[in-house]
C-alpha cells in the first residue's frame, strides 16, 4: 500500500540538486558507461575509415580529411581516453568481484585512481604516439 504520508519528501533518491549529490561511485559508474559509448563512437569512425580506404582513393581522401581533422583528432583523443578509464573500471571491477576494496574509503581510493590513472595514461599514449 502506499504511504499517503509523503509530505514534501522527494519521490526519487537520484534526483539531482538539493536531494542528492553526487558520489565518486556513482560518477565513475557512468563515466564507465559512457565511455562505453564513446568507444563505439571511435570505432564506428575507424571502420568508416577503413572501408574508405577500401573504396577509392577520392572517397578516402575525403574520408581522411573528416579523420584527420581537428573534430576528428578530439574524437580519436576522446576515444583513446575512454579506451584507458573503460579498462581501469573494468580491472577495478574484477578487484571488486574479488571481493577486495569494498570498504568506502578503498572504493573511493580506486575511483580516484581509475580517473586519474585513465588521463595519466591518455596523455602519455597521445605524447608517444
């Protein structure tokens, strides 16, 4: 039975604002899928590429100009990081089904880790490569 007691008490514990802030939990759990996304993204322009280079070399070169451009360049630099931040939650993950770091201040500590290690990690794969 519902309580018809509410008051003015919010109806959703994940509303954004003055009832919930947000959390390195639930911020990295996002970003994870996001950057889930974003891979696809990346991927869908790196096939688009390939078949360009297999279709002609007028089709290509337009293709590679999209690519290589600055739009394309961000897109690439945005997919490499999400590469690395996919990665890192997912290694945080198995740790977690490990039944390791579980404790709110470890899980916090690996969060923390898992976004700092991904723009670490990103910014020395865009310097070598």
């Amino acid at each position: 039975m519902a309580d018809v007691n509410r008051g003015n008490r919010p109806l959703s514990p994940f509303m954004l604002g003055q009832y919930y802030r947000p959390q390195i939990g639930s911020v990295t759990s996002i970003l994870n899928r996001a950057a889930g996304v974003g891979l696809i993204v990346g991927a869908l322009l790196c096939v688009w590429w390939l078949l360009a280079a297999a279709s002609g070399p007028e089709y290509f070169g337009m293709v590679d100009w999209i690519v290589t451009s600055y739009l394309g360049d961000l897109v690439m630099f945005l997919s490499v990081w999400a590469l690395w931040y996919h990665a890192l939650a997912g290694v945080r993950h198995l740790i977690w089904d490990a039944g390791k770091c579980l404790e709110l201040e470890k899980a916090q500590m690996l969060g923390k880790i898992v976004i700092g290690g991904s723009v670490v990690l990103t910014l020395l794969t865009a310097i070598i490569v």
